[in-house]
C-alpha cells in the first residue's frame, strides 16, 4: 500500500471474509470482490494498492482465451510479461482461441527481469500463437493507445523481448501507443507456427524512442506507416516480403549497446517491399538499405540524408536485384540536432521513476 516505487510490508492474505473483517492489515479475494481492511482503518480508495511479493510474475495472463478487453490498467514491476495473451493449442483449422482481444490505454514500465521467460518470449505486452505443426496464425488483435516505458529486462538488441511483442498473428492493429523501453526492442511482430498465416498487421501512428530497435515488422504484407522514431538505438524498421514502410519520420539513431551499426530503414530480406515517403535523417548506418535477394522494392520518394553523420542514404547488395524509384531523394543539410539518450543509464537497474517523471524525462518526442 502507497508503496509505487519500493516495497513494504504487504497486506496479509486471509482465509475468509470474517478474518479480514477482524483483522487490521489484510485481505481476502473472492471470484469478483477485493476486500481490504487497513491497519488504520481509512477508506482502501484513498491509497494505492498494488499486488507484492515473489508470485508477481506477471502482471496479467490469459491463456487461450479469446473476446477479452484490458483497458485503463497502470501495471508494474512484474518478473516477466505485463501482459501476456497465449494459445497453448494447436489453431489448425485457424478457429482456435487466443483471437479477438484488445489491449488499450494501458500502462505498463518496469517489468521483466533477467529470470527465464516461461512463454519462451517476454514484452510488456507479449502475444502468442501456437507452433504446433500446421498452427495457423491468431486473428482480430487491436493494441492501441498504451503507454510502455522502461523494461528491467538485459540491456541490449533482443528478438525475444520488446516492449510489444507479436508472435505468429495476422490482421492486427497496433496504433497510437508509446513506447520507451530503453532495454529492449520496441514494436516486433515476427512468425510464430504455419508461417504464410502470418503478416498483413498495421503498425501505425505510434511514437518510440529510448529503445534498442524499434519496430521489426517480419511477417509478410505488414504495413509500417506513420509512426515516429527518434532519439533511439539500433534500426529505425525492418520489413519483409511485400511490407509496406511509409510516411515514417526517423532521425536520431545511435548504434545499440552491443556496439553494432544498425540502419534508418533496414530492409533485409524484404522482397517486393515498398518504401515511400519515409524521412529518415542522422542515424549511425545507412538511412535505407535493401539486402540479401530482396528483389522487386520500390522506392516511392521521401526523404533518405546521410549528411549528419550516416554512412549512406542508400545502401543496395549486389544480389538484390532491380530497384524501382519513383520521385526524389532530398538531402538535407541543416546542422544535426544533439543526440539525447533521454534516460538515466541504460544499464541501471535500480532506477524507478514515477509516471510523471517518465513521461517529463522523454517530452519532446
């Protein structure tokens, strides 16, 4: 109780109603109600109570269930996922469960930890279909307008943790959310189970910063378009086969922590993708690279600068095959803004800061 940021001696679970009732500082929950009864006997909806202890493991799991809205929840501190949606069944005939939720206006920071991820993946939000054989992708997800900011998950560039983490779905919608994890990844979506049941998400609208990668959009026909991404590490986005990267701004990318240069657009792989109307400036790479056998990528204009310190604007293998461009490239050669790293030390793990502070700390965006 009205301990957010560090722990206290929690409220003692009873058997039953009437111990509660009899006893100062505890608890009893029953299938609908949470009964609480303070030491100093003041109204619970005065103060802010929160669940404690080592069983915090997540913040909420839903395991093969499908038509569930989570909404207007703050969730903290918790060992692994914030969130976790998963189907432990095969969906062969693609009716499964796990389809049809939606996660809104959540917030969700400090959670994960170092100790192992029991969905085998971890995020503040984590969703996972099923990699049986023939397990087809889970359908009708809409995550939008969420708020998640610092993970305590290991510092550095991650395919198995991020601060949205998608695996195995189809036709979502991921718009409107925030995300600063600066330990992880920021948006992923990549194949989980029959892989060509995967793809055409839409991420949108949505703002990152502070992360080590930011939005890995692997599954087929995804669709990348106008999101913003700035004072970041590692790459802007990637796209695969026939993935849509458009109207993004993307500027101010640092290398990750593992030292590596990593790329505005990072299109590796990205067969028929096509890139318009993207602004990708001051970032450590290339401001876009098309790579491995990706053939048939359209350049559709926008705006690719490698005048504030990248390597290139455009970076092309020899293996990739024609490059169609439509419309102009424009350089830009206004003097590049500070890089700012808006959090404390990314390696500190003992930093808590309130909401309030969180959001002071990465304005701006």
């Amino acid at each position: 109780m009205d301990a957010i940021y560090a722990q206290a001696v929690p409220l003692k679970a009873q058997a039953n109603l009437a111990v509660a009732i009899n006893t100062p500082g505890s608890f009893y929950s029953d299938a609908d109600t949470l009964y609480v009864h303070l030491i100093d006997g003041s109204n619970p909806s005065k103060h802010t109570i929160e669940v404690s202890g080592s069983g915090h493991q997540n913040g909420i799991v839903a395991i093969n269930k499908s038509f569930v809205t989570i909404q207007n929840l703050e969730i903290i501190r918790t060992t692994n996922s914030g969130v976790a949606f998963v189907l432990d069944s095969p969906n062969t005939a693609g009716n499964g469960p796990n389809q049809n939720n939606t996660l809104q206006a959540l917030t969700i920071f400090n959670t994960g930890s170092s100790a192992p991820m029991p969905f085998g993946f971890d995020g503040g939000i984590m969703v996972r279909a099923n990699t049986s054989y023939g397990s087809m992708a889970v359908t009708g997800w809409t995550i939008a307008k969420n708020l998640v900011g610092r993970l305590d998950s290991p510092v550095g560039l991650n395919y198995n943790i991020a601060g949205i983490n998608m695996r195995g779905i189809k036709g979502a919608y991921i718009a409107n959310n925030a995300v600063r994890t600066t330990t992880a990844m920021g948006i992923q979506d990549r194949n989980y189970g029959l892989a060509s049941s995967c793809g055409a998400n839409l991420i949108a609208n949505n703002s990152l910063s502070d992360n080590e990668g930011n939005i890995s959009a692997e599954e087929n026909y995804d669709y990348v378009n106008n999101n913003k991404i700035s004072n970041s590490r590692g790459f802007g986005i990637q796209v695969q086969s026939f993935g849509y990267a458009t109207n993004n701004l993307i500027a101010h990318l640092k290398t990750s922590t593992d030292g590596t240069l990593y790329n505005g657009i990072d299109g590796a792989g990205g067969a028929n993708a096509v890139y318009g109307n993207n602004n990708v400036s001051d970032v450590s790479g290339c401001s876009l690279t098309i790579e491995g056998t990706a053939t048939g990528v359209q350049v559709l204009g926008g705006t690719y600068d490698a005048t504030k310190g990248g390597q290139c604007a455009l970076y092309t293998t020899a293996s990739a095959g024609h490059v169609a461009f439509d419309g102009r490239t424009t350089w830009i050669t206004k003097t590049p803004d500070a890089f700012r790293y808006r959090m404390a030390s990314a390696g500190d793990r003992q930093n808590r800061m309130t909401q309030a502070k969180f959001m002071a700390a990465t304005s701006g965006q």
